[in-house]
C-alpha cells in the first residue's frame, strides 16, 4: 500500500482499486459484477443491499473487500429478537464511576455487514436508517459520528420469506444499488472446489493471499475525485426521464423517487470515473439503472401475477427512451 500523506493521481487510484479487485479475486469466484457494484457504492459514498440464496459468497464477498481495503469490518446477524441498541450501541452504568456511559455498537465500524436483515422487525431495521442516511447514531440526545468511510451491505435470501419482515420503502430508498448474486458458471463453480480442494480456508482471507492495497486517505481521494465527475445537461435530462419512465409504467403502482434520480446520477459518476472519463455519457448511466433503481420500484398485485420483473419492465424503459446523441 502506497503513502497515505501523498496525494495520488487519478490514473494511480485507479490502478490501485484494479489491484482491490485482484485481492478480492484471491478469495471470491464469479462475483465480478458485485465487487464492481460495492466499489462503486463505496466512490459515491452509497449503500448496497445484496441478494442471493446462501451460499453464493455474500458474506466472504465484504469481508475479502474490507481486508483488500484495508478498512474495518463488523457483522451483525439479524434475528426476530434483536434490538436497536445491539446495532446502534447503549448507554451502560459504571459502577466504578457512577455514572452512564456509551457502549458503541457494530455499527461503528467502516463496513458494516447486516447479514439477513429482513429477518429482524421495523424497529430494528429503522435502527439503522440515521446511520445510513445521516451518518450519525444519537442516544440519549448526544448524536455520535460514524466512521468514514462508511458502508452498510446487507444481504436478504430471495427464498425462505417466513419469519421475514419486509423492508420499507423509506429503507429500501437509502440503499444506492441492489445486486443481485446468481449462482456461479459451472467453470466457476469447478475453480471454487479447485480452491477448497488445494486448502482455501474461508474464514483464513490471510492464507489465501488477501493483502491491503488501499488505504481509508486514498479511498477519500477517490471519492473526491469522482465528485468533481462532470454531467452534461441533456445526459442529466436523460437520467431524469428514465425515472420518469417508470412512473408512467402501466405495471408499477410506485415508481422512482426524485431521490432515485440522484442516486443513478452519483453511481454514474463513479462508475464514468472508474473507467477513466470526465463526465458521464448516457452509456454510464445506462450500466447503472437496473442496480440502482430495481429496489425502488413496486409492482402492480395484476404484473406480479403475470410474473413481470422489475429489470423487464427497466430494460424496456432503456429500450424506449431517447438517448441523447
């Protein structure tokens, strides 16, 4: 890992993530596209919610990214019984001192792992909707800073819904991207066990060769660099009536937000900067739309009936609105 103290151009932090994606690789198979994605929530300073059936490396996936960045990394597990204060911290007496004082919680940390958090009820999910939006935890009046950089991935099953509770659409909203985990390739799957049968160790990201290239200073020089990404005013129309497009989808009953919007141009900025360009073009933000507007759109009961999905319904509206030239 380079110097820290030394500013880096924009040419050798890109290098640098490549390397991030290299380490991540040493430990994670056929999951390009979600280390993508958690790259690009970190540059914008974004969320990522991750679904999948188990077993497709979600949790390996964070942690392996954490160690290649260099960044500290809890993991909770979401439980029908678990309250706000095991997420958030609790104020605690000691005896000693005789007096209160505050016990942080997981969620002071630079990645946060939420591993099934539809599994635990609204009041603990809402727990974690100041820390993802404001970046802060208040107990007791005294509002608390997160860590910075700062990033919730939760993941949730796509099978087993009993015993769930469902995420809001507040919540649902605070997240930049869904990425969805599919099963690997069968060649993919052959290296996995070529791995494990050599003696990969998952919870050993040591043994396998995982190192830190990138460091928390250059990760906040990236995501300046990526802030200062340009947008011309017809690619930002073009953004904007793309989630227009879903309001007026004969299938949805709730389209994307103008927060929505926002969220699709900050993940074009960075993935426009992760290849090398100045200013977005309708091709980044068109790469962006289905992960982050998939979770922000609710279908009709008759559309879920017929089995129409959300990305259909996306992939048309791409299909359909004009793109600037």
């Amino acid at each position: 890992m380079t110097d820290p103290a030394q500013p880096r151009t924009n040419d050798e932090l890109r290098l640098a993530l490549s390397r991030v994606r290299t380490e991540v690789g040493k430990a994670v198979v056929g999951q390009d596209g979600a280390v993508t994605g958690l790259m690009v929530a970190l540059l914008a300073r974004g969320h990522v919610l991750l679904e999948g059936v188990p077993g497709v490396a979600k949790t390996l996936l964070v942690r392996s990214l954490s160690a290649a960045l260099s960044l500290d990394t809890k993991r909770v597990q979401f439980t029908p019984d678990l309250m706000p204060g095991d997420v958030t911290g609790s104020l605690v007496y000691d005896a000693r001192a005789g007096e209160f004082e505050f016990r942080a919680g997981p969620v002071f940390t630079n990645i946060l792992l939420a591993d099934e958090i539809n599994r635990t009820p609204p009041k603990t999910q809402s727990a974690l909707l100041e820390a993802m939006e404001e970046r802060q935890v208040s107990v007791d009046g005294v509002s608390r800073p997160l860590p910075d950089p700062f990033l919730v991935a939760a993941t949730m099953n796509p099978i087993e819904y009993e015993g769930t509770y469902t995420l809001p659409e507040a919540q649902l909203d605070r997240f930049l991207l869904k990425l969805t985990l599919e099963i690997p390739e069968r060649d993919a799957e052959i290296a996995v066990l070529a791995r494990h049968a050599a003696g990969f160790n998952p919870r050993d990201l040591a043994g396998a060769g995982v190192t830190a290239v990138l460091g928390a200073d250059e990760l906040h020089q990236a995501q300046a660099a990526v802030a200062r990404v340009g947008a011309a005013p017809d690619v930002l129309a073009y953004a904007v009536d793309l989630s227009r497009a879903t309001r007026q989808s004969p299938s949805v009953k709730l389209g994307v937000s103008p927060r929505g919007s926002t969220a699709l141009l900050a993940a074009a900025k960075a993935w426009a900067w992760l290849n090398g360009f100045d200013s977005i073009t309708p091709d980044h933000v068109q790469a962006m739309v289905l992960p982050v507007l998939r979770h922000r759109i609710q279908l009709r009961p008759e559309a879920e009936l017929e089995g129409v999905s959300v990305d259909t319904i996306l992939r048309g509206i791409l299909a359909q609105v004009q793109v600037p030239i």
